[in-house]
C-alpha cells in the first residue's frame, strides 16, 4: 500500500453526531457555515454525486445569490486544501453537474453503522440470536449524539439527518427486541421508558416497552404505558392505538402465561430453537402478531 492509500486509510469522517473529520486522531477544523455545510452534504450522499443545485438549496434555500456558483467553487477549494492532507487530491471529484466525495467506507461511521446493521440482520436470520443483539449494539455505540444537522444550519440537511436518526431509531427497535428475546426485559425497562418520551407516537417502541415492563413483573406500569399512547393519539393525531398495541394490552389484561411477539422487520425466527419463548413468572400466555401486517400498523406513526 502507498502512503498516499495509507493516510487515506488514516482518516476518519464522522456525522453520527457532530461534523468531525480527523486524520491520525488529529482533527481538522472546517469554519461554520458553507464549507461546512457542503462537506455534509456531500458525506451524507458519500460515492453519489451531489448536484449544484442541491448544494445551492442547501446553502441559500430558495434565494441565493447570483454568485452562488462562484461561491461554491471557492468553498471546494478550500475543502480540498483542508483534504489534501489526507494525501489524496481527488477525495472531491468534479463534474460538470455537481460534486461527489469518494472516500474509503471504513472512514466514514455511518457507513460502518448501515454494515454492522446489516451484519446484525444476517445474524438474527441464521437464528444467532445473542451476536446479532451485540452487534446492534455495537452499531448503535457509533452514534455520538443527534446527526450531523445539529451543528450545520442547512434545511436541507436538517432533513438528510431526519433520514439518518430513522436508520437509528429502527435499529434501536430491532436491537431490543432481539434483546427481549434473550430475557432481559428488567434492563431494558429505563431504556425504553426514556424512548418513549422522546418518541411519544412511534407504537412499536411503546409496545416493547409495556412488553418489557410485563415481563417484569409490572403489570399496572405496563397498562398505564398503553394509556399514555392513546391519549397522546387521540388528542394529537385523533387516532386510536393499532389493532397489535391494543392486542397486547388485551393480553395483559387477561394475564395470560406468556406475552411474545412476532418480529417488526423480519429478525430471528421463533422456530429456530436458539432462543425460546420468554415466560414471565405468573405471566400470561402468547400472543403472536404477523411480522407484514405488524411493520405496517405498528410503523404507520413514527416521531
């Protein structure tokens, strides 16, 4: 390997939270504003090209200037300069429609994220169920607080981010109800109830939390969960809960011997033998939804 493959091998983007690019642990510093704006972008669309247009939407929204091409040209450069010492003059690559960034995917944490998600995927469906948790969880670990969109002033990537923070908040689904599975309701409890607060409409996080707090010998907590979420749908959006959440709060009315659920997005498998049904104490028995029918309802609301 060159030195020039070694150095770009060296350098680490992050967007899983703050704008952050470093090279051997030493970190460059790009000025708020444009420079900023436009090395978003185009990290957030990282080996696809990124039109002017766009970065002129995301730069000056509906009124930019007449030097907005000129500008942008400018902002390259100096993204470039700043590039340079990662020992490649062609990280940014021109064309005569946009721009595009190609940079190795292990330098770039949320294209480590979507690979070690769909590691996790594979997993669950080999039935491997404990790995798959860990690597969720191992992915999750890589996010550092909101997406990039909290310290760059861009609408336009405020809503690439949105994308992002969804990628997240359905891994977090999968990964704790793989986790559910393994029999650790009691220390997913703290976990899901903070979730649920800052996704107060998205059901299937709530009905892993009144799963959770079920199976942990919590019978009212969980009861008074689904009530929250109804009065939330009712008085916000008009709705009532999904026929699933209402399933499940139907179930734990009658206390039956054990409460399981399908999975949302097709993880793990309930026949493969490798983890078998989680049966509280004294705690009701199975109710099991269709994965299709369940991602379509139980998704139909997200925050």
């Amino acid at each position: 390997m060159s030195i020039k493959s070694k150095r770009l091998h060296a350098m680490h983007f992050r967007i899983l939270g703050s704008l952050d690019v470093s090279l051997d642990r030493i970190a460059l510093q790009f000025p708020h504003g444009r420079q900023r704006t436009i090395l978003a972008m185009l990290l957030m669309q990282v080996g696809n090209l990124v039109s002017l247009n766009r970065i002129t939407e995301g730069i000056w929204g509906e009124d930019p200037p007449v030097t907005a091409k000129g500008q942008i040209q400018t902002c390259i450069s100096a993204l470039r300069r700043q590039l340079r010492k990662f020992g490649d003059d062609h990280v940014i690559v021109t064309s005569l429609v946009g721009y595009t960034i190609h940079i190795p995917t292990e330098s770039l944490d949320s294209a480590v994220f979507r690979r070690m998600i769909n590691s996790g995927r594979e997993l669950a469906a080999a039935g491997k169920i404990r790995d798959a948790a860990a690597e969720l969880r191992a992915a999750l670990a890589l996010w550092r607080g909101t997406a990039v969109a909290s310290d760059v002033e861009s609408g336009v990537v405020r809503t690439m981010a949105i994308r992002l923070e969804e990628e997240r908040i359905r891994a977090t689904e999968e990964c704790i109800e793989l986790e559910l599975k393994l029999d650790r309701h009691h220390e997913l409890v703290a976990e899901l109830s903070e979730l649920v607060r800052s996704y107060p409409l998205r059901e299937p996080l709530r009905a892993l939390h009144m799963l959770a707090l079920y199976r942990s010998a919590r019978q009212a907590d969980a009861l008074e969960s689904f009530q929250e979420i109804r009065a939330i749908l009712g008085e916000e959006l008009g709705l009532e809960p999904s026929d699933q959440l209402d399933r499940i709060h139907k179930s734990i009315l009658k206390r039956e011997n054990s409460l399981t659920i399908a999975p949302w997005n097709g993880l793990g498998s309930e026949s493969t033998g490798k983890v078998g049904a989680i049966i509280p104490r004294q705690l009701p028995k199975a109710v099991t939804f269709s994965a299709g029918e369940t991602a379509a309802s139980l998704g139909r609301v997200t925050q």
